[in-house]
C-alpha cells in the first residue's frame, strides 16, 4: 500500500505555476508525492520540504537529487528554518494540510477509530501533550469547547460530562475505551461519523493545528517573491475559512483593510475564487478527495 496518495496532485504542482530555476517550498512531505512531482520540473530551482513526523524523514531519505532539502520541522517555522538555509524569498508554497494515509493506516499512533491503539495522535512524537493527556487533565469547559469548536460535535456538552464521568471511573488510554464512551451518545447510525468528529477535535488540539496554520500563513506573505504562488488543500472547513479569509483578507478575523486610496492592504490575490474540488473518479480511487478544497493565490 502506498503511505499517502497525493490528492489533486496535477492540480497542486499546476498551481504553483514552476519556474525550472525557482525556488519551492512543500510544507508538509508525507510520502514525498507533491514533492517528488515538483523536483521533476525544476533544473537549476530547489525544493525544501518540510515535515516533524519520522516515518516522513525515512521516506525523504530516498530522493537523492541535489535539488532537494529535507527540513525536519513543522511549518510553523517556516522563515526561520529556511533562513538557516540561506533562502529569504521562494517562488512557491504547496502545502496539504491534514492527515496523512499513513497516519490513519498505522494503527499504533492513535489516530484511527479503526485500531486499539494507545491515544497519542501526536504527529511530532517529540511533543509533550497526547490525546490521552487531554482526556485525563481538560476540565469539562475545555473538553467542551474543543468538542464543540474542532470537532463541530452538536452534543458536545453531554459528551464532555460524559468524559469527566468515565475518567472519575478509570483511566482513559486507548482508543477502544474511548470508543466504548462514544458509542452510547453517538446519533442513530452514525457511530463512525461521531467518532471521527471526537477524534479529530483531539488530534487537532493535540497538534495546535489551527494555530500552527495561523503562525504558517501569516509568513507565507513575507517569504514569497512577487508573483510567487500559494497552493493550500485542506480537508475541513475550520482549516479552508483560514486559508480563505488569509487569502481574501491578509488575516484571519474582521474585514479586510485598505489604504488611504481605498486599496485592498493584503499580501496575495485569488487565483481562483471557488476552491478546486476532486472529481467522480479520484473520489472513487481515494475516498479521502472528497473533502478536499484547493485555494490558489499569487503574491501581489
């Protein structure tokens, strides 16, 4: 089985319209299908990809050519790291946000409903903070609010008393133990939805998701060379509003600000208005398309 099938792959490297001598940034390796699909255009350019989860290291270890940098980071670091590397300005960043297949696949890490696993869904295995830490230390006010706010849960309320009262019971450590609190509120024949919502609301407070997308996006204006392009794919619509009003705004909050000549003040243009979404057939081929949305910009 491949570790991740790139979504929208033709699309994604299109966007970011290569210059074969430009510099590139892919914020989030994986499997290494965006990246390896970029280095193919360029001849004199060089691509830095970025990533913090070790299975992603050993995956990069295997592309050899000397136009490629592998930075073992999360993006939120994005200016710092590649300041080490001596680059100020790039002429395009593609990242794809979410979790990978791999993730999902390898049932010891937490992130699947799939597997008895221990609750870790941490994507740095370096990080302090696991799921099962959450559960065990969040009092019923944060449970609920990243039920509510992350995991769009609508009963979030019950199901964070609901977590407080299993914990004053025993320990909860694995995903199986989670579950089994999970079944019982879940609506009528939407047990897996349910419980892919709780999840995520855990797996994106563990990895500061959001936030991380927040500190990334607010330098990608700043790094990019004029003309320079974003190419951004999320998987739920938390992520997509961010990129979108970043995108649309140059912020995340409020209306966009402009210039004494009544001028949009903000860093990147649309490229295209509506998000690019997957067809029939690679839906058919990766179930995982189906929620993707691509927003395209360019450096003003």
């Amino acid at each position: 089985m491949a570790y991740h099938v790139p979504v929208l792959l033709k699309e994604c490297v299109d966007g970011l319209n290569i210059k074969p001598d430009g510099i590139y940034v892919d914020l989030t390796f994986g499997g290494g299908g965006h990246s390896k699909e970029i280095l193919k255009h360029l001849t004199t350019g060089h691509l830095y990809s970025f990533d913090q989860d070790p299975d992603a290291r050993n995956n990069a270890d295997e592309i050899t050519s000397s136009s490629f940098t592998f930075i073992d980071a999360n993006f939120r670091y994005l200016k710092r790291y590649l300041k080490l590397h001596g680059v100020t300005k790039v002429d395009g960043i593609l990242g794809d946000l979410g979790i990978s297949s791999h993730q999902i696949d390898e049932g010891t890490r937490g992130f699947s409903t799939r597997f008895d696993a221990e609750l870790d869904m941490r994507m740095d295995q370096q990080s302090p903070i696991t799921a099962k830490d959450i559960l065990r230390t969040y009092s019923e006010d944060q449970l609920h609010k990243i039920f509510g706010m992350y995991g769009e849960v609508k009963n979030a309320k019950t199901l964070a008393n609901a977590i407080i009262q299993a914990r004053n019971r025993g320990k909860i450590e694995t995903t199986g133990e989670l579950i089994s609190i999970l079944k019982p509120l879940a609506p009528r024949g939407a047990d897996f939805k349910y419980a892919a919502q709780v999840f995520q609301a855990l797996r994106i407070e563990v990895n500061e998701e959001l936030k991380v997308l927040e500190e990334m996006l607010t330098q990608t204006g700043e790094v990019l060379n004029k003309g320079g392009r974003l190419v951004i794919m999320s998987y739920h619509s938390l992520e997509d509003r961010l990129v979108k009003n970043y995108i649309a705004k140059g912020k995340f909050y409020g209306e966009v600000e402009k210039d004494i000549y009544g001028n949009f003040e903000r860093p990147l243009e649309p490229v295209n208005k509506k998000p690019l979404e997957a067809g029939e057939e690679e839906i058919k081929a990766n179930p995982r398309a189906r929620s993707a949305k691509l927003r395209i910009a360019e450096k003003i």
